[in-house]
C-alpha cells in the first residue's frame, strides 16, 4: 500500500534537512510502529505523508498503491484515503464539531462520485461511532477540540478516522497526554479498524501503546533514515535496552 523510496526532505523556510534517505514498505492489512529518539524525524515523516508545505521532497518518491502522490495537496492525498492524526490536535473555534464531521464525510463521499448524506443518516453513524469509543454527544456539539481535554482530543480524532474510513492511517504519537484509561479506549477504537484493506502507521516512543495496538512489524528512525527493522520484539528490546546499541551497529 505504502512505498517510500530513498526520500530526502527538508523544511522549506530554513532548507534544514529531517529525512536523509528513508527507505520504508507498508503493506495492505499491516500495522507498522515506527519508534526513534527525538529529533529523527518521526512526525516530519508524518506531515510529509499528510501534504504539509512546511516540507519540501528533493529526492525520491512516496508511492501510495502503486502512485506517487508528491504532487497531490493535503486534501487529494485525503480524498484518495490517507488519514493524519495529530499528536496535538488543533482547535478550531466557531466550527461545531459535528459540522466538520459532515462537511468531512461528505466531501469524501463527492470525491469519490458518492452521494452526500442525509441528515438523518449522517447522525446514525456518528451516534453509533460516538458510543463505541465512550463519547458524549454533547462534546461533538461543542467547537471542534474547544476546551477538550487531552483525551477528548485524542478520541475526537479516532472518531473521524472511524468515520472517514480511510486505506491509510497515520496515528502520530496518539498516546501522547492519555491516561491509562483513555488509551485504551483510543487503542480499541484503532484496533476495531484493523482489516485487510487498511494499513496503520504508529508514531510512538514508547512501548506501552503497543501493548494495546499490537504491530506486525516495527521500524527503528534515526536521523531521517530506518536503521533497523524487525517484529513487534523490536519494540521490547528498546523498551528494555534503549536505542544506543542499535544506533552504534548502524553506524
């Protein structure tokens, strides 16, 4: 589903350059965590992946079932299935969060030639994805992420990713600021979209949220590249011995 070839990158305004040759596959049905100290690139891969002009790719190529998708913006990239989400997540005051879910949905559904839900239809889905993942109705009258708490946000957000359907999902350090029971109410609604179809890339630091999203594979970041990859044992190895080793064998 998700090609990365030799991908450099760089911030646009200072020409800084994050991602220094990363290679990384991702195959339809798989869950991947990718891990790393701080600084090597782990959320610049995820904005990369998302459109994010603060980036600019000067080398090689991102191929998202079988097509490039550098050139395409933010909202082709999310029209075409991939889903980011945040690990700050932003609020947006004066939009009530059920009016984004809508005009979200329903600009999916035109750009792929489908019909725009009826109202009634519309609440149906979101009532029922709402209460799967333990969430008010009265939070999603509110503004979007407006006074949320850190787990309201996080939830909001795996509530749109349950609602869009996406192929690819992005999760971005999503345990960040989540208590132990917000991050299983978040795992379980991540876990509930796992299928054959859809693949999930998880940003994390540390190994506890694999131990509620479980992944099939697990890549080590370092400096803009993947120096190390293997099974979901990777993940308890550097949860126990840290990233030294493995940084001093890739060196």
């Amino acid at each position: 589903m998700l090609e990365i070839k030799n991908l450099h990158a760089r911030i646009a305004e200072d020409g800084t350059e994050i991602i220094r040759g990363l290679n990384l596959t991702v195959k339809a049905g798989e869950v991947a965590a990718i891990m790393g100290p701080n600084g090597s690139g782990k959320s610049t891969l995820s904005y990369i992946l998302a459109g994010r002009d603060d980036y600019e790719v000067t080398e090689g190529d991102i191929l998202y079932n079988g097509e490039s998708i550098l050139e395409l913006d933010p909202s082709e990239r999310a029209a075409k299935g991939i889903f980011l989400a945040f690990q700050y997540p932003v609020e947006i005051p004066g939009v009530a969060t059920m009016q984004f879910l809508k005009v979200a949905m329903n600009e999916q559904r035109k750009a792929r030639g489908e019909e725009e839900l009826k109202t009634p239809d519309f609440i149906k889905l979101v009532k029922e994805a709402a209460a799967s993942l333990q969430i008010d109705m009265d939070m999603l009258k509110r503004p979007l992420n407006v006074g949320f708490s850190g787990g309201e946000k996080k939830r909001a957000e795996i509530l749109q990713m349950k609602l869009l359907a996406p192929q690819l999902c992005v999760l971005d350090e999503t345990d960040s600021g989540l208590d132990i029971d917000a991050l299983k109410i978040v795992s379980d609604g991540v876990n509930a979209l796992r299928s054959p179809d859809r693949a999930v890339i998880v940003i994390t630091h540390y190994q506890r949220l694999l131990e509620y999203i479980v992944p099939d594979s697990v890549h080590v970041l370092y400096k803009g590249q993947v120096i190390k990859s293997g099974s979901k044992e990777l993940a308890l190895d550097l949860e126990a011995n840290g990233y030294s080793q493995i940084i001093e064998d890739a060196a």
